[in-house]
C-alpha cells in the first residue's frame, strides 16, 4: 500500500487516521470518526490500570493525558507537516507557550523576529522575562541579525513567515541552517500559509506551531493549537508542559477541527485564488498607498515566496492613503466582509491592527516595525471573488 506521506494532499487530509488496522476490514465500522467525549477510561484489572499509567502505550486513562479523537487529529497533523509526530493544544497560544516551555527546559535565551503577533510578542517580552528568560528581537529578513544575536546560552529561533500582520517573509532554509549550526531549537508559526501553503520542516526548521483557529479548522467555531516535530520532542511537550499546565484541546474540538481539515486543501486553493485577484485590485486603486501580498511582483520578497512557498495564502495587508480615519471608513463601509479580528475563515474579515491585535505592543514599537496606524488587515475568504471586489469597490468609493 502506498505510504501516507507519499499521498496527495487532498488524500492525506481526508484518510490520514481515520482508519485504523483492526478495524479496517470489519464491515459496519463508522465512516467518520467517533468523538470520544469522556475525561476518564475505565480498566478491568488493576494490574491493566497500573501498566497504562506505566506505559502509556498501553492504554488511554485520562483525556489530559490524552484522547483517541485527539490521537486521530495528531496523525494527520503530522503527515501534513512532513513531521515525526504532532501534539493538539487548547489554542494556538497553547501551542506557542508548550513549543517555548519544551525548548525552553532549563531556561535560556531567545532571539525572535521583532514583527510578531501581539500575544506572542507578549509572551517573550513580559511572561517569560519574569523567569529570567531574555528575548532579543531582530529584523529576521536578514539572517545576519539573527546570528549576531546568539548567545551562548540562547536555546531557541522564534519566527513567523508569512508576518502577522505585515506579511515579510523570513528565508527559512537560511534560518534553519543558523540555528542548527549553534545547536539551537528553531520554532515557526505557519498559521497564515498552512502545510498547504509551505513546509517548515522539510525546509529545516525544527518545530511548527499552529493556530488550528485559523485555516485548519476554516468554520470559526473552534479554538485549537498545533505542535508538530521530533517525536521526542512532541514526547516532552505532551508528558509535560501540556499535562502539566493543561492546555489541552477538547475532544469535541478535535473532531470539529477534523472536518474542517478534511477540506482544508481545497478550500485553501480557493483562498489563496480569491487572494490573488484581491490584492491586485487594491494595488491598482488611487485610493490605496500600498498593498503587501506575496503573490504581488511589488512585494519586497517576491523571489523567496516563489522558492519556499507552494501557494501565496489569502492574507493581505494595505495602508489608504487616507490613513487611520481613510482605514476606519472603509472598515465601517464594507456591507458583505466582516469586521473581526481572526482569519482563516470562510468569510472575508478585515481588521485594524493597531486598535485590536496589536493594541498591547507599545506605539513606539509598532510604528518601528511597520504597524502604522493606518494599517489594515484583510483575510479573504470564499465567497464569489466578484462579490468581495465589488464590496471593496464601494466602500473605497465611499
């Protein structure tokens, strides 16, 4: 039979898990998978009780531990990534804080791009600083900053690529090699491209984390992370911090984001379709100082989307030439897309960086690493593409 990575995405999506071998020859076995909606497992012996909590293999005892319909999640998610293995969280910030504390085991030093996700950003500026745990924070477009900034005891290379929210791009084969020649642990957030859109792992980096939030679940009904990588390391995240701290997704959460990933290549396709014609409608229009799409020739790393990206993604991020009150009209214009600040949604949403996601991270470091005030953030979702240029037409109009 032909190996699950060596399927298409499409098949690896819809088949990786769901069929295991002792059941895959049984007639009036369930076509999709069950969700098993309990906190506990029961046992017949006692000496059974005591090798599972002796072996996890051997059996399942407590849904914090871990879960069948979240062992079925994990599998794709992994073959997806081209990881070793895959760890599901409560959310995406879940899976950034276990990926860090993982790596993070006995302290140490940070370096992190400086244009990151509030939240994040939060992270490694506040939280983990109160543990004696440093970030320094470079402009990663250039990997020389990044290997000016290692120390001797920096443990971990935290990225995004594509940014949240201005879209840079970091060289992830460059990165990669940085951090393996220090010994370091490099970490990526691929929310915004999805293993649909580039994968890390084959590329060199060491871990990737997602948003399930986002794309992968795609219905904006779930909160859910993602950690894949080396086995041992998912080992250590799941035996520990994950237990420990409990970020651990439900399993009705499980097998929600399940069929949202059962779709998630061809409703990617389409996102990043609509993307396309999007971006380039508003790069044209008088009303628009800038526009940032990696699909654009005008984006400034256009030659590296080519060659480490499959697909340019359904992000964009532009600035009117009216500025702040110009970007609070359009916002309020728009009829069919949606004011909301998550992404990844089959809707259109737009949100204002600066007054909602990024409104934690001080004014001087925003505007120092592009998040003007005037900035908007567009995540294109699936509607008809002539339905959301017309929207935008009107209200740039207007």
């Amino acid at each position: 039979m032909t190996s699950q990575k060596d399927l298409g995405k499409t098949t690896q999506a819809i088949h990786v898990g769901e069929t295991s071998k002792d059941t895959a020859e049984k007639s009036g076995t369930p076509l999709l998978p069950p969700i098993y909606q309990n906190s506990t497992f029961r046992f017949a012996t006692a000496a059974e009780c005591a090798e599972a909590f002796r072996d996890e293999e051997s059996g399942y005892v407590y849904t914090r531990w871990g879960n069948p319909t979240q062992d079925i999640l994990e599998e794709k998610l992994a073959v997806l990534e081209a990881g070793e293995a895959a760890l599901a969280t409560a959310s995406g910030m879940g899976a950034i804080s276990i990926a860090l504390l993982t790596a993070l085991v006995d302290g140490g030093h940070v370096v992190a791009m400086e244009n990151l996700y509030s939240a994040t950003f939060q992270i490694l500026n506040e939280d983990l600083r109160r543990f004696g745990i440093e970030t320094t924070f470079v402009d990663a477009t250039d990997p020389t900053q990044i290997a000016r900034a290692i120390k001797k005891d920096t443990k971990v290379l935290y990225l995004e690529s594509p940014t949240n929210p201005l879209l840079k791009l970091v060289d992830l084969r460059k990165s990669a090699e940085i951090a393996k020649t220090h010994g370091i642990t490099s970490i990526i957030d691929n929310t915004f491209s999805t293993p649909c859109g580039q994968q890390p792992i084959p590329l060199g980096i060491d871990v990737v984390v997602h948003s399930m939030t986002k794309y992968l679940s795609g219905n904006g009904a779930v909160v859910a992370g993602a950690i894949v990588g080396e086995k041992t390391f998912i080992t250590r995240a799941k035996e520990g911090a994950l237990r420990n701290f409990g970020a651990v997704i439900s399993p009705f959460n499980a097998w929600l984001t399940l069929h949202g990933i059962a779709t998630l290549p061809l409703r990617y396709a389409r996102h990043c379709e609509n993307g396309g014609r999007v971006a380039a409608f508003l790069e044209a229009h008088p009303a628009v100082a800038w526009v940032r799409y990696p699909g654009l020739l005008s984006h400034p790393q256009h030659e590296l989307a080519k060659c480490q990206m499959d697909a340019f993604g359904g992000m964009i991020t532009m600035e009117l030439k009216g500025g702040h009150a110009a970007g609070e009209s359009l916002v309020d214009q728009l009829q069919l897309c949606s004011l909301a600040v998550s992404l990844g949604d089959v809707r259109t949403l737009i949100c204002h960086p600066a007054s909602t996601t990024h409104s934690h991270v001080p004014a001087e470091i925003r505007h120092r690493t592009g998040v003007t005030d005037g900035l908007v953030r567009i995540s294109i979702g699936l509607e008809d593409v002539e339905d959301i240029l017309a929207d935008f037409a009107q209200a740039l109009e207007s």
